[in-house]
C-alpha cells in the first residue's frame, strides 16, 4: 500500500470514528437538490467529547487549510486533523450559495462552533468568511494564516455544491454556479495556498472528485463536469509542482 492509500485510510477511519456516515460519500439524493454545505453534523458526533490532540499526532503542529469547514465533511475532518495535533484556518462562506437551492446555508454560528470543536482538541483555530471563487479574498486568507500560524502545510479544499437539472432544461446559473464553485473554487484555493506550502518547503493537498466526475450523472451533466475537472486539475498540479515538494 503507497503512503497516499495509506493516508486516504488513516483519515477515513478517524472520520468514522466521529460518527460521520462516509457511506454517502457526501452525494445527495436527486430529489433532496441540497448543497454540500447542508450536511448536518450527526447528532452523535455533536454530543460526543472532542478528545485532546494526540501527543505524537502524525500531524503534531502542521498548520491545515480546510474549505468549507462550517458543517458535514469538512468539519469532521477538520476535528480529525486537530486531534492529530493539527492547527486548522477553516473557511466557509457562511452564506447561500445558490438561491434556488432551497437549502439553509451555513452560518457564522456554525463556523465558529467547528472553531470550538479544534480549540476543545487543544489546538490553534482561525475562521474566515469567504467565497473561494473570490481568489483575491482567498490570497488575503493565505498571507493572514501564514503570518498567524507561521506557515501552511496542509489544503483540504472540500467545498462544493450539488443541483440537479435535465440538460434541455438547464439555465445558465443552473451551469455557471455549480463550474465556479466545485471547480474554479478548488482551483482557486490551490492557487492562493499552494505557494505559501512550497515557500515552507512542500505540503500535501487534498482535493474532493466523484465517480459522478468519471461516470457521469442524469440530470447532474454541470456536478459530473466539475468533478472531472477536478480530476484533471490534480494530474496537471502535480506535474507542475513535480519539483516543489507539495503534492495533491
């Protein structure tokens, strides 16, 4: 088993053993049409004690990006990264995404109470307002983490929506939201935290497809286009940082 495999399971269990149900893999029900952000945090991981970071944490005062990370899987995987003595900067739009989704947003309240779960895990928290298809607001974000943690390690760009639309019936926001927020919203984020990792000597960075982006999806062609996008994304990232030390 190479280190990616290795790491992808270590990560998954520890995500298992807060109670998220990863049988999901995060995909919604055609009919639900809910966003990713609408996850909510299963009700036995939000009564459960939040233990202290490992002393000898495998990511012992690495410093992890997290998008999304008000609610569902981004917030389970930051509280992973904590209790692996990880600092977490957490973003998250804390907005609606798109209007006709029918699904409450996130909110302040919700980012903060994930900003609760790492501190309750002993360890270092910055939350941060934003839409990542905004890149100069990302680019703040890297350079005010940078200058308050010391440096990033790790980028667990997770954030992204999912509608359902036939194709003869799409409309241009039907299209545009789902492109820029699942594609252009990872690509951003690897482009306004990536330099900051090769600055630091190297860094992991963890993106989020689908097999919907191999296999395609009735009714989901813009979700489908996203995830295969970002499919593509990874293999030219790595080729183009081949020599830097960060890796996706």
């Amino acid at each position: 088993m190479g280190q990616y495999e290795q790491e992808r399971n270590f990560f998954k269990k520890q995500l298992i053993s807060r109670g998220f149900p990863l049988g999901d893999c995060g995909h919604h029900h055609p009919k639900s049409n809910r966003e990713h952000a609408g996850w909510s945090w299963p009700e036995s991981a939000q009564t459960a004690p939040v233990p202290t970071s490992r002393p000898n944490g495998r990511l012992r005062d690495k410093v992890a990006v997290v998008t999304g990370a008000a609610r569902g899987i981004s917030r389970a995987t930051t509280v992973a990264f904590a209790r692996e003595g990880a600092d977490i900067i957490g973003l998250d739009i804390c907005a609606p995404v798109d209007p006709r989704s029918g699904v409450e947003p996130s909110t302040p309240e919700d980012l903060e109470g994930t900003g609760r779960l790492v501190r309750a895990a002993g360890r270092r928290w910055l939350g941060i307002k934003l839409d990542q298809r905004d890149l100069p607001a990302l680019r703040a974000a890297a350079v005010r983490g940078e200058q308050e943690f010391g440096g990033i390690d790790i980028l667990f760009a997770n954030a992204g929506v999912q509608s359902f639309h036939p194709l003869l019936e799409m409309e241009d926001a039907d299209w545009h939201i789902t492109i820029d927020v699942n594609l252009t919203g990872t690509a951003n984020a690897v482009r306004a935290f990536a330099p900051h990792m090769v600055k630091r000597g190297g860094g992991r960075i963890i993106l989020t497809s689908s097999t919907q982006g191999q296999h395609g999806t009735k009714y989901g062609a813009s979700y489908s286009a996203s995830k295969w996008g970002i499919i593509g994304w990874r293999s030219a990232s790595n080729r183009a940082m081949r020599r830097s030390g960060a890796r996706a």
